[in-house]
C-alpha cells in the first residue's frame, strides 16, 4: 500500500433520495476513505500495483471483482454512447463511432496538440522532507494581522492538520489564520513551512513539470527515436476524424468515441485510485457547426450529468461546476469553456472532485493537426456546400476515477453482520446474484449446482457451498450482490426457494422455476 496516501477525511453521508431506511434515521453516518480502501482490498477489487514489491506510487490492480465493476462501467458508458446514444434535442437518435487507436502515436501529434511544450503542471519541492507537491494542491494558512508568524502549508483537503500546527502559536487564535492557495504567498515562501516540513523556507518556488511518459521506439534510443504513452485518448479520435469521415456514412454533428488508458506522471498521485499515473478515460469528441456549439455544449452538460445518475451517483453528491478563467486548458480559452462534473469523494469533502469534464475544445485540436501534418481536415458540408473545420464538445470522464466514485457513493454502513454493503446500481455491480444451498446435505447442492448452470450462461452469478449461511450473505452484501438465492429444506418439499435483497436484507419466497423470470425481470 503506498504509503504517502493521504486517507483522512470522514465525510457525512446526507439523506438523500435512493438511500435505504438505516440512512434515512441516520444522517450522521459516515464513510471514512480508509474504511473504502480497506474493502476493496479484502474483497478483491482493488490492489497496490507490484504489492509484494513495497508497490509502485501511482500505480494499482483491480482483482477479479474489480475488474467486473470497471468492465461494467466501461460497457454502460459504451452502450449508452456507442451503441445506443442518447437522442439529441430534436428528438432523433445521435450518431456516434467508437474507435480503439494506438497509445503510441507518432510524436510529432503530442507537439501539435501542446502536450509536448504545454502540458505540465507547477511542482514545489521541500528541501527538508524531500517531497514533491502540486503547487495548486497546496494550500497555507497565513495570519491575519502579524506578519511575523510562520506560515502552514497543508494540501488541499488536510486543513485539519495545518490547523492543529497553527492553534500552537503564542499570541494568536487559529480564527485569526486565513486559508489561501500557495500561489497567493510566493514572494513570502521563507516564512512557509511546508505540509510535512518543521521549519519555514523550505520550499522551493514553483517549477514546470511535464506529465508525458517518454518512451523509445526501436533498437536505438536516442532522440529521434523517443514516443510518448497518450496522456488522454482523445487525440487518437482527433487523429482518425478524417479517416471516419472518409470510410462511414458520418454527417456532420455527429461523434467518435474511445475508452483506453492514458499515462501521466502525475507529480503528485493520490487519494487512492482517484490521481494514478495508469488510468482510464471514456471521452467522446462530438464535432458540430461552430454556430451550434453552445447548444451542443449545453446538451451535453445535462446528458452527462444525467448519465452518472443513472449508474448510481443519485445523490446531491454529485454536481455541475463551471471552470474558473485560470483553469481553463489550452484548448478551451476560446470557447464556452469547460463544465466539470464533480463528485464528493470522502478525501474531497466537504469539497468536490473532478469525476468528468464537458469541453468546448472549439476547432483547436482539428486546426492543429492540419497545420502541423499538412492535412486538409476541414468539412465540405454537400447541403449548404459550406466548407469548414468543425468545432468540438468533448465529455471526457474517468473510468477508473468513475469507478471509485461508485465505489464511494455505495459504501453503506448498516448494522446488519457485516457492517457494510455496496449498495451498487445492478447493472454495475460486479456479481448480479448468488445461490446457496443451505446445507451440503439432502440434495440440496445438487438443486443449487442445476439453477447456477441454468442461469451462469445469462448472468454473472455465483454458487457457494461453503460456510454458515450469514457469512455468506455478508460477502455478497460486501461485494454489493443485489439478489440470493437459498436452497433449503422448503424447497425439497414445495420447490420454493428464498430470495435474500441485499439493500434491505428483507427475505421472501419464490418458485424455484420462477429465478429466471425474477432477474430477467430486474436485471434485463
Ligand atoms: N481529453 C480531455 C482530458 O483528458 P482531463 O480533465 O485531463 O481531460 C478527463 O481528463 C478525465 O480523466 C478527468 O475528469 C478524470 O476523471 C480522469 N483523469 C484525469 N487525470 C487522471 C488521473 N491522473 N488519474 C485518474 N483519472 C484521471
């Protein structure tokens, strides 16, 4: 486990619609990070990368059930936008591709896109711990008044710790100690100690820091030979629009969409699975007419956001943020900008966290790459024979940071047995029932192992023999199992079987030959 994680805040869960009874009397229950993390190791979602090894910061495993919940995810989100996308604002079905292009790509398109000269981040780094920070992730609480008291630094969402430091000064109250972003307080840096440091003027000013893997291409590694891993998928479908339009019956709007890891050396990896260096990205790039980007942009806001709802995160945890100027990418400066759908993670809280962005990117990326490869990539429009470069509307979510989230918004705390269930949506969550036999006696394995094979071809389910019947049931309530099925002595006799829901713990009775019918019916 990688030791620098930073797992502190309890975040209250609110009473919010979807919620089971225990929170409904309960709106102080709360979820504490470590308590997810712990979870998700126990149960085989998620593990330290190279764990036997000490680890690797930045980098993680997802078990056998994680990789079914990601899985999940990744195939909603494909459905929802591939396959079957959302019908536009005239009430007519939208027309997108998905794509699956190279994480290598020649180099030259990471220097047309800016990633090679633009895409860093500001680091500080402390000379008396040796760590290396974010500078926009650190924050300082300065005194009001005195300007000879030391500054604490502390990063973003840690207020609690610098805090404890400042309320030990002599001659002034922590009221009196002000929260600002480091950038705020550069021409005073002696004064600041840094979030792990002991004496101020330890960290150094901030410093630009490019996120881009390199690699090399070939037997020979020098500098023509170097490559990068994609820091997002999005240039991939950027580098294919031609070649989409030229091959399928594509008109103008119309989208290409791609899921794939994309690689930053993030300065700073943490909060779990939430900034790793490996991740995910399901982005959509959606070109349309420049005079109707706004609209676009618009409908694509609101259709994200309703997306995640309809995975899961229904409650007022989740959130539509506009960018601020100072955040905007290079590629949104010139747009309408770029709406961040949040999401508040336990280490965020009371803040948010970025789950999804929705970007105007207008036609930077497309005029880029015409004039860096000398391509002509603009759009002959055959009705309005208009000839010109598409804008684009670019929702670009995290699979892996989505994943979390879920993982997050259905950790219950509850007082049945195991404490805990994932109250995960159906469709996402990793195993969609179980059968057991009550007892390995009586036949009662062998009408269990008959159903299991019946139904294991339609759904992913588990049979389990072994072990008292609640330890069985607190497994799938901690993996987020919505139904099971028990085999007992009734069944021998009136071939009813119980069924066991896992959100409630309320048990009922079925026919046997009525299981089928039951899950075609909630699972599809
Ligand atoms: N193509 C635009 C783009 O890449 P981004 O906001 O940098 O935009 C999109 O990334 C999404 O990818 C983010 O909203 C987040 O969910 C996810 N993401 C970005 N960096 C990440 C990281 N280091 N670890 C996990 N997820 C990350």
């Amino acid at each position: 486990m990688d030791a620098s994680m930073p797992i502190r805040s309890r975040f209250a869960v609110l009473c919010l619609p979807g919620r089971t009874a225990a929170h409904e009397k309960d709106v102080h229950v709360t979820v504490a990070m470590d308590d997810v993390v712990a979870l998700c190791k126990r149960r085989g979602f998620i593990f330290p990368a190279s764990e036997i090894y000490q680890g690797i910061n930045g980098f993680w495993d997802y078990g056998p059930l994680g990789v079914e919940l990601k899985n999940n995810l990744r195939d909603a989100w494909w459905n929802d936008m591939v396959r079957c996308p959302p019908d536009g604002p005239d009430g007519h079905p939208l027309s997108i591709v998905g794509l699956d292009s190279s994480i290598i790509q020649n180099p030259k398109a990471w220097v047309a896109s800016g990633h090679v000269g633009g895409f860093n981040d500001p680091m500080v780094d402390c000379r008396e711990t040796k760590a290396r920070y974010r500078a926009d992730h650190v924050h300082v609480l300065r005194h009001n008044a005195n300007p000879a008291f030391p500054m604490f630094a502390f990063m973003e969402g840690d207020i609690e710790n610098a805090r404890k430091k400042a309320a030990k000064v002599k001659g002034a109250s922590v009221e009196e100690f002000e929260d600002l972003p480091l950038s705020a307080v550069l021409s005073e840096l002696a004064r600041v100690i840094g979030p792990d440091a002991s004496k101020p003027g330890s960290l150094t000013e901030p410093r630009q820091f490019n996120l881009m893997f390199k690699t090399y291409v070939g037997a020979i590694q020098d500098e023509d030979s170097v490559a990068y891993l994609r820091p997002e998928t999005a240039q991939g479908i950027f580098l294919n629009y031609k070649n989409v339009l030229d091959t399928m019956r594509v008109k103008v709007p119309f989208g290409i969409a791609q899921i794939g890891k994309a690689f930053r050396n993030e300065v700073t990896p943490r909060n779990f699975i939430f900034r790793s260096r490996e991740f995910e990205q399901m982005e959509m790039e959606w070109f349309c007419h420049p005079s109707e980007a706004k609209k676009w942009h618009t409908f694509w806001c609101s259709e994200r956001g309703k997306w995640w709802q309809s995975v899961g995160l229904t409650s007022d945890n989740l959130k539509l943020r506009p960018h601020d100027k100072d955040e905007l990418s290079h590629y949104a400066k010139d747009g309408e900008g770029t709406f961040d759908i949040e999401y508040r993670f336990p280490f965020t809280a009371p803040g948010f966290g970025e789950l999804e962005g929705v970007s105007h990117r207008v036609d930077y990326d497309l005029r880029q790459h015409q004039e860096h490869a000398r391509v002509k990539l603009a759009y002959f429009d055959q009705d309005s024979r208009e000839s010109y470069l598409p804008h684009v509307i670019e929702p670009a979510a995290g699979l892996t940071r989505g994943a979390l989230a879920l993982i997050c918004e259905s950790y219950t705390e509850d007082d049945r047995p195991s404490k805990v269930f994932l109250k995960l949506h159906p469709r996402i969550a990793p195993i969609k029932a179980a059968i057991f036999p009550l007892v390995q006696k009586e036949g009662m394995p062998e009408i269990a192992d008959k159903l299991y094979s019946e139904l294991r071809r339609k759904y992913v389910m588990q049979c389990d023999h072994k072990q008292a019947i609640g330890k069985r049931y607190a497994r799938m309530d901690e993996i987020g199992t919505p139904y099971c099925f028990t085999i007992d002595g009734d069944t021998l006799t009136d071939q009813t079987v119980t069924v066991r829901h896992r959100d409630t713990a309320a048990q009922e009775r079925i026919a046997l030959d009525k299981v089928g019918a039951f899950l075609a019916e909630r699972l599809g």
